[in-house]
C-alpha cells in the first residue's frame, strides 16, 4: 500500500483539497449548531479560500513545471533572465493564490493596489491553464495521428518548447483584453418586453435592472458611484437590484455604498439577495443598510406597483432570496415563493426578482403564471473560459428568453464583476426594461 509521503505532489493537494472540503460539510451540519453567526462567516470564507487554493496547486504545480522546470536543463538556464523569469511565474502563481484571502483581510471603500493585482493573477491563472491543457491535448492528439517514431528529436523538444511560450503569449493578449474590456462603463442594454395583463396605463413603464455588483476587493465606491449616475441619467419609473451587490459586510464598507442614496425612482427601489450576500452572514445589517437609503428589500414578500396614472391599475412585484441561503441553513431566510406572491393573483401581472437562473426555473415549475422573472448570476461568464461552464449550468444564460406563451425571463449578464477585474466574451450591463402591455 502507498503511503502519503511517496504520493506525488498532485495526488497530496487533491487529498488536501478533500479533507478541507469534508470540514466545510461538517461546518455546516455540525458547527452551524455551536457557532454564533460572525465566527461561521468567518470559518466558511477561510474554508472556501483553502478549498480554492488546494485545487489551485495542482494546476500551479503544472504550470511550474511548464514554464520553469521544463527549461532548467536549456543553456539558457543559468543566465539572469531566467532567474527573474522564475521569481516573476513564482510571485504570478503566489498572487493568484491569495487572492482568495483578500475577502477576509483587505475590503474597504475602495480597492487595495494589492487584491487587484491578485485578482488579475488569478484570471490570467485560470487562461493559462486552460491554454496549457488545451495545447497538451492538441500535442499528444498529433503524437497518436502522426506517430512519434522511435526517437524524439530536435523538432519535438522545439514542439515542446512551443507550447508554454504560445500558452503565456496568449495569456498575456487574453488578460490586457480581459482588463481593458472590465475597465469600460457598463454598457446599457434597451430591451422591450411584452408583460400580459399589465393595465395599458403603465405601458412604457421603465424598468432598470442592476445585478452583481460585488462591492468588495476590487469594486469600490468610484464604480458604484458612477453606475448611480448611469442610472439616473435613464429616469427609470423603477429601480430593481437582483442580487451579489456585495461581498463584504456592511459595516465594514458602508462608506462605499453610500451612492445609493441617491437613487431617487418614483415607484421605488428594490433589492432581493443574491448566494454571496449569504457568504457574508450579514444579511440582516444589509437589510438595515438599504432602508437607510430608502431602498426596499423583498424578501419573499411583494408590493403593489400602482399606475401614476390611475390608482385602480397595478401590477405585482415580487421577490425571493436566493436558493444559497437554504445550502447555507441561514436562520430565517431560503426561497419561498409561496409567501413572496402571497396575494398575487393572476388577474393581475407577475413580475418576479429572483437571483439565479435556476430559482427562476423552479419558480415558473410552481407558478407558470408569472409574467415576468429577472435574475442575474451567471455574469455570462464573466471571463473566458469560464463561459462555457456557465452555459452548462444554468437553465437561462443570458438576455431574454420566453417561456410558454405569456412569460418571459431575462439574466443579467451583471452590472459589474466579480473579484477579477477582467471580462472576456462577455460585458457589463446596465439593462434598461421597457414593459408593454
């Protein structure tokens, strides 16, 4: 039998990454009992960074032998070029690593320097790791078709020696790309949509849909600031947030989350929870938080939207919290859409906020008669090539979709971004929803 010391350096970070993974199950069914609220935070951010950062050895561990072991034997390897080129992949892999940890230590009004340049690292990371496989599958692919014959000479070590160099030059382009694109304001998105039953006094009504905002390590104050103005400048009727506004509990960046006061929407402002308001355990401080600037969190309740033109027309807005937090056993909070369209009949239009894709499935699964849902979540994507895991997983990607004959479903791709300040095949979006009777 092997023992874990004669395991390879893979195979102890995959064991690793199962142990921290089996403390997070106990944590929730064992721990939740035993700790107050702010040490669960707490055990659960740390669990999910040393979770992430044992599965992420394992591709660092690739990548190093990729880019720095595979050459130590060139004649290269001795001169000083190489030395800064080890120091330089060996910081790059240490800064992809913590960035996870900059949740717990470094969130304030407005970005470290540091959780950026960590943030960044990781989804350069996450590129060139997905560049590397890719290349290695193409090789040993042409190594089957082609043969390899009976030795390797000159022209495979140079095909070796290819792949790291091409996977890092299209890391590089990918990420400067990826940065300058994130960098941009969100771009915003004009979309009609047709909402039976909505009284022909409130046709035209305009909707803007914010998502994914995640205040925390790398959005601050400055972004927030210039996504209220964005919003103002469309004197929207109604101002609707679906969700991940934050990573961060209140208290700590309150500061930055004072441009939402000036959100000003005739018919109201209205926010639902989104997984991460759950991973911080402060879901009731927010709460707090957003009525202070007179913003309404619907947590699984409704409200009437009543027509500024005859009291007698109203449609029902209603909104549910995130599936996350029954994973979470968060005291008093899970999706419920029973009590949130308790009074929503079908006589009257449906418009449903719910964070992910999913609860937006189950919700039409249980009430087909909802007219209306808007999510976010997927951030369509965010970065390349994360997008593709984010299609997969989701019932609904991105933009709108119809459902049935009456219902119509549309996800925010996300007003901002999360943690890396990089979006490829994808962009932020502000959506201003025009609603037709």
């Amino acid at each position: 039998m092997i023992s874990f010391k004669q395991l390879p350096l893979e195979a102890k970070a995959a064991v690793a990454a199962g142990m921290v993974f089996f403390s997070m199950m106990l944590s929730r069914s064992y721990l939740a009992e035993k700790l107050d609220l702010r040490m669960r935070h707490w055990v659960l951010r740390l669990q999910m960074a040393l979770f992430a950062n044992t599965l992420m050895l394992m591709g660092s561990l690739h990548v190093w032998r990729s880019t720095v072991t595979m050459f130590t034997r060139s004649s290269a390897a001795s001169s000083l070029c190489f030395m800064l080129w080890k120091i330089a992949v060996f910081m790059f892999l240490a800064l992809a690593h913590s960035s996870f940890f900059t949740l717990l230590f470094l969130v304030a009004e407005e970005p470290y320097f540091f959780s950026l340049a960590a943030y960044t690292c990781l989804g350069a990371y996450i590129i060139l790791i997905f560049f590397l496989f890719t290349l290695g599958s193409v090789e040993q692919a042409y190594k089957f078709l082609v043969g390899r014959g009976a030795k390797a000479g000159t022209g495979n070590k140079n095909r070796t020696a290819t792949k790291p160099v091409l996977a890092v030059m299209l890391t590089l382009v990918l990420t400067i790309v990826g940065l300058l694109n994130a960098s941009q304001p969100p771009t915003v998105n004009s979309v009609e949509i047709p909402v039976h039953k909505l009284p022909s006094t409130m046709t035209n009504l305009k909707v803007v849909l914010l998502s994914d905002i995640h205040l925390g390590p790398t959005v601050g104050k400055t972004k927030l600031a210039m996504i209220v103005r964005m919003v103002k400048a469309l004197k929207p009727d109604i101002t609707v947030i679906v969700g991940d506004l934050t990573d961060a509990e209140a208290e700590i960046i309150r500061p930055a989350v004072e441009p939402l006061g000036e959100l000003d929407s005739p018919l109201g402002t209205y926010f639902v929870t989104g997984n991460h308001e759950y991973y911080t355990s402060d879901v009731s401080n927010w709460f707090e938080l957003l009525k202070s600037f007179n913003i309404q969190p619907l947590h699984n309740e409704n409200v009437k939207i009543v027509s500024p033109k005859s009291s007698d027309d109203w449609f029902c807005l209603a909104g549910v919290d995130d599936i996350e937090a029954d994973v979470l056993r968060y005291s008093g909070h899970g999706m419920d859409l029973k009590k949130a369209l308790r009074g929503c009949s079908s006589e009257h239009a449906i418009v449903l906020l719910a964070h992910q894709p999913i609860a937006a499935k189950w919700a039409l699964q249980e009430r087909p008669d909802i007219n209306l849902i808007l999510s976010g979540h997927t951030h369509g994507g965010q970065i390349f090539p994360l997008n593709a895991g984010a299609y997969l997983l989701n019932p609904f990607f991105v933009g709108l979709y119809k459902v049935g004959q009456n219902t119509f479903v549309y996800v925010s791709p996300g007003t901002m971004y999360f943690g890396i300040p990089m979006r490829l095949g994808s962009r932020a979006e502000i959506t201003e929803i025009i609603l037709r009777s």
